[in-house]
C-alpha cells in the first residue's frame, strides 16, 4: 500500500504488501479467468494493491494487513485484465474487519469486506485443511511480476510447494517454498490473494514472502479462523445512502433504521459522508428506514436478513408543497355612511379556475396610541364569482359606531380561508 511493509522473522525480512507505485507473482502464468479472485485498490496512510476473493457474492476475503489503517477500498471484480474496462465490476467497499486483536507483523492476518452490492462474479468454496509438506498448492495474485518491478495487468497464477516452515512463521500458518520443479513466488501485491487446493477449493490467503520474493511465502489457513469466516457470514445489512438524480447518485449521509415488525429498533447505523453504513442484526424479516436531512423518509418492508445483505437506501428530496391559487384582493377605501356604517371597498380577482370565491371582510378601530383600546367592527361574509369591486359594509354595533369618526385609523383584513389576502390600515373618508 503506500509503502512497503516489512516484518523482520529472525533476520528474514517478510513482504507483506505492495506499494502504490509497484504493483504479479514472480514466475507465474497468465490466468485464463478471474473467477472467484479480485483486485483491491486501497487509499489512506497505507494505500496500495492487493488481491482477495469472493467467499459471498457481496464480501471479500483478504489479509488483514491489506486493510489496516486504510480509508477507502476498492475491488475490481470478474477482470482477468484490470485495464479491461469492458469486463468485471468495480466496487467501492462500505466496510472492512480485521481478525480481533490484529496488529501489523501480530495476530491471525485475515479480514473480510463488505461491497455493499453483489457481484456477479462466481465465489469461491473454503476447504478447512492445512495441507503439508510437499502438498501443491495454487496461488493466485496481482502482484508483481519482477520484483521491484511494473505493474502486472493480468492476473497471474501459479503452483507453489508447501514445505516446512522456518520456527519464526506463526504456528498456524503453514508455507511454500522455492525448489525445484517450482520456482515462482509470491511478491508485493500478493498479499490476501487465494492459496487453492488441489480441487480448487480455497485453503487460505497470502500472507507474506521472503525479502526479495524469493524463498519462503507463509500462508494464513482459514481453518485457523473459523470464527472469524463465521462472522464474514453472520446477518447484517451493509449498503449506500443516495439520491438516484437525474444526473447521477448523490452519497447522502443520513440514518438506518432495522425496525422489528412490533416498530421497535433491532438495529440503526449513521452513513457516513460517502453513503456508506453497516447494521448488524440478528437473522429476521424486519423493515428498513432511511431518512437524511433534507429528504423524504424512506422505508422497504419484509428484508429478510439471513446473513451479508447488500442494501441500497434510494431517498429522494420531499415533493414541492402544492401551491393551492389564491384569490387577490385589494381596499382601496372605507367610507362612513350616514347611519354610521361602514362600507369598505375591495377589488377582488378570483383564483384562476375557480367558480366561486368566499371571503371575510373585517374591521378593527385603532386608538390614537398603541395601547389606545381598539374595537371590533364587524366581520362580513361574501361571495365573488368573477373580477370586480365590491362594496362591503361592516356590521358594526351601534355602540362602536358612535366611537368611528370621518378621519379614525381602522384596520381592514381580507381573508380567505386562513390565507390573509389583505390587512390595510386607512382613514375613514366621509360619504
């Protein structure tokens, strides 16, 4: 990945990935197919190259040390040739695991990552057998193919005999060696890449290899990891966030919520900024939300969780609210008559389609001050059927109307409905 990482075993310097500018197995042949085995492209403090394989149509199998301390993964899938853009599938992985208690050069050197979609490349069968020396083993990798050397673009492969292991190789692992009869070797960009049986079935994974690339290659069993491919299997729901636009998807970052049919909460998870999100969960049928600021809630019922589930969580934005056409209305005066009524002028403009259009005159007296009492007017109700103006008169108390004088302030509000169409404040003019 972004440089070399070596472990020292008793003066043997051991190889455990690729750099970013190196890149297969040195002395190995072109495959004719890519099958279950992929290429991962990683970013971060380590980035660089390795190699794994599809144990489920939606997780990968690799070394630990591929994935340690990384940001992001990429996986190439189905590409004998990487540089064949017309073949395979390529991933941008949601999530990635480790073995418990994996530290660089320390601990069993697996982990497993979830693509948050399947592929639709074949997956590989695992064989809990550690075979022993003089077993021959295929190994399959994009690693270098010279060491120090290009990239390789095609998947090579190669058999390699196991021999025993040096007393500095952890006791689990079991190792090729160089000999005669077989002298490729693993190199950078190996590293996690499927070590096969005989039958073609998957025995473990590349763990490490000689300084140089020319001895010693020590492999992880995945029969020393049964728990943890156990875990690589368990329930959980793994996937991306996004708004599918017209112009593309668009990671949103937002909330997963694994409801039970009772509406409680077996599991949530936050998407992070590029759409990501796992969620563990038991086995079981639940209903899954996903909600992001900004968005319409969105909810899939009866997902069925029976081990790695690859969701995609579509949201799109709220739609517009309804825009409901109002009437216009405009006072242009208000006039006290001589039995003291008031009659207000308004030009109404009815909604565009609409036949009939109802509304509510009302009047408020002002005081001469802020905290003057003020007094109702009255509220009149009337109905337009087209464009004009229309004379309302107030149904003022006779009480109140001694109090309205020619050059009071009253207020006038036109509503309809609850829309506030119109709320003047004007003298009253003598009429």
């Amino acid at each position: 990945m972004g440089i070399v990482r070596r472990a020292l075993l008793a003066g043997v310097a051991v190889v455990l990935v690729a750099p970013a500018s190196a890149p297969a197995m040195i002395g190995g042949a072109a495959a004719t197919d890519a099958g279950s085995t992929v290429k991962l492209r990683t970013t971060g403090p380590t980035a660089g190259h390795c190699t794994g394989s599809l144990i489920l149509p939606s997780v990968v199998l690799t070394a630990a040390h591929c994935v340690n301390d990384v940001t992001g993964v990429e996986v190439t899938t189905g590409r004998v040739t990487i540089s064949d853009q017309s073949a395979g599938q390529v991933f941008q992985a949601v999530h990635w695991t480790t073995t418990p208690g994996y530290v660089l050069s320390t601990g069993h050197d697996l982990a497993y990552v979830d693509l948050g979609a399947d592929s639709a490349s074949p997956v590989a069968t695992l064989q809990n057998f550690v075979p022993s020396p003089g077993y021959v083993v295929t190994a399959r990798g994009y690693g270098q193919t010279v060491v120090d050397g290009t990239a390789a673009d095609t998947l090579q492969q190669a058999d390699l005999r196991v021999a025993s292991c040096t007393s500095n190789i952890p006791a689990w692992q079991f190792c090729t060696k160089v000999g005669p009869g077989y002298t490729a070797s693993p190199c950078h960009g190996d590293s996690g890449g499927p070590v096969l049986s005989d039958t073609g079935q998957l025995l473990g994974v590349m763990s490490a290899a000689s300084a140089g690339c020319a001895n010693v290659s020590a492999m992880e069993p995945v029969s020393a990891d049964v728990e943890f491919i156990a875990q690589a299997r368990s329930p959980r729901l793994s996937g991306r966030m996004a708004w599918p636009s017209p112009t593309g998807s668009v990671p949103l970052a937002g909330t997963i919520r694994v409801l039970r049919a009772d509406g409680s909460v077996a599991g949530q998870a936050t998407a992070d900024a590029t759409g990501a999100f796992q969620v563990v969960v038991p086995q079981g049928t639940y209903d899954v939300e996903a909600s992001a600021p900004g968005y319409a809630t969105a909810t899939t019922p009866g997902v069925f969780v029976g081990g790695p589930v690859s969701f995609t969580a579509a949201l799109a934005p709220p739609p517009p609210p309804v825009v409901v056409p109002q009437p216009k209305a405009k006072v242009s005066s208000v006039v006290r008559r001589r039995d003291g009524k008031l009659a207000v002028r308004v030009a109404v403009t009815p909604a565009p389609g609409v036949a009939k259009t109802r509304l509510s005159v009302i009047g408020v007296l002002q005081g001469k001050t802020a905290k003057a009492k003020r007094y109702a007017l009255g509220t009149t109700k009337v109905t337009v059927t087209r464009k004009r103006t229309i004379t309302v008169v107030l149904p003022t108390k006779r009480s109140v109307r001694a109090r309205v004088k020619v050059g009071s302030r009253v207020q006038i509000g036109v509503l309809s409905g609850d829309a506030l169409l119109a709320n003047v404040s004007l003298k009253v003019k003598k009429g």
